[in-house]
C-alpha cells in the first residue's frame, strides 16, 4: 500500500502542475480578449463624452491596452491559480507585477509611435506616481482574488464585484493625480480624458478578475471532461 501512494503522488503532483500551467496559459489568452475589448470600451467612452479618435493614438493605445492586459493578468493568474490560493504570494506578486507590466506596456506604446513618426508620450513624474499606485493596486487585487479562489462556493458575482470596487477605488485616485500634475503645471485635464480613464481603470480591474474566475472555471470543466 505504501508503495502504491509513493508512486501515486508524484503522477498527482505532475497533473496539478499540468492543471495550474494550463490556467495561467488560458488567462493569458483570455487577458489578450480582455484587452482589446475594454480598450474599445474606453474609447467608446471618450468618443461619447466629445474626445477624437485618432488611428495613430487608437494603435498605440490597443498596443499598450494588449500588453498591459496579457501580463497583469498572467501575472496574477500566476499568484491566484498556480499557489494554491496562497494570498500573500499573489499579492507580492502583483506588487511587483504591476509596475513591471504598467512601465512594459508604456514601452510598447511608445515603440508604436516612434513606428508611426508620432509624438512620443514621456515619462513624467505623473507616470512614475501611477506605476506606484498600480504596485498598490495589483498587490490588493492579488490578495483578494487569491482569497476568493480558495472558496470554492464563490462564484462569478464575487469576482466581479471585487474587481469593480477596487477599480472605481483605481479610478479615482488615478484621476486625482491627473488633476494634480495638470494643477502643478497650471493647466486642465480634459473632460474626455476623465471619462477615458474611469472607464480604463474600472474596467480592466474588473475584466482582470473576470479572467482569472473564467481561467479557473474553463480548466476545471476540461480537466472533469477528460477523467
């Protein structure tokens, strides 16, 4: 009988390693739809509230809206689905994760634009105080996603409203120092920028959340499919 069990657990072990892989491959991809589709969003939003699209700046954005989105949330699918729903490893990892993607993800829309002969966003004090805050935002979102996933009666509804909250909590500090950099430098910050940026932050935290409930839910249903 003991023979059977040690031989038995590391076949266990491969197959939860197999399943947690698989989870984070699948936020991935989910996280690139997310991507796209919030940006669309946020850039119905401006539309609506008077702002021009323009192709150049629509690019850059999707570009960066992709990259930002595809890492962020790999990363937390790494914290939240891969540990065991150990909350203080996630949440250091989205400590870290969201300076790290926010500043990539700036990179690549920076790299479009260079491409498009464009003006280039620069990296101002205002940037560096946003990259901060999303350590702190990401850090939060881990944690608290971790903590859901290790319930196993949670369900979509739990996701969702975590996400919302702590995006409309996202929006309204990222708009307050929008509106502190444009105050210091005595100038105004836009009404369609506003509006663009409480629909970003509210909606990629919440379609975060989504993707991480979507990648644990699409595994699981796989994984009893096969057995």
């Amino acid at each position: 009988m003991t023979a059977m069990t040690d031989v038995s657990l590391p076949g266990a072990q491969v197959t939860e390693a197999n399943l947690a892989l698989k989870r984070i491959l699948t936020a991935a991809w989910l996280a690139v739809i997310a991507g796209v589709l919030v940006q669309m969003i946020v850039v119905g939003v401006r539309a609506w509230a008077g702002g021009v699209i323009e192709q150049i700046g629509f690019a850059a954005e999707m570009a960066q809206a992709v990259t930002w989105s595809a890492l962020v949330c790999a990363a937390i699918a790494v914290g939240t689905l891969a540990s065991k729903s150990r909350q203080q490893f996630a949440g250091l990892i989205g400590l870290f994760a969201g300076p790290l993607a926010w500043a990539a993800a700036k990179g690549v829309q920076k790299g479009v634009q260079a491409l498009a002969g464009a003006p280039q966003d620069q990296l101002t004090p205002l940037f560096w105080s946003v990259c901060a805050w999303k350590g702190i935002e990401y850090a939060v979102l881990g944690f608290g996603l971790a903590a859901i996933v290790g319930r196993a009666e949670a369900r979509l509804g739990s996701y969702i409203t975590f996400g919302a909250l702590l995006g409309l909590l996202s929006a309204c500090i990222v708009i307050a120092l929008n509106l502190a950099n444009a105050t210091l430098a005595g100038g105004s910050v836009p009404g369609p920028k506003i509006a663009s940026l409480f629909a970003n932050e509210l909606f990629f935290a919440t379609a975060c959340s989504m993707v991480i409930y979507t990648a644990q839910a699409l595994t699981r249903n796989l994984a009893i499919l096969k057995t």
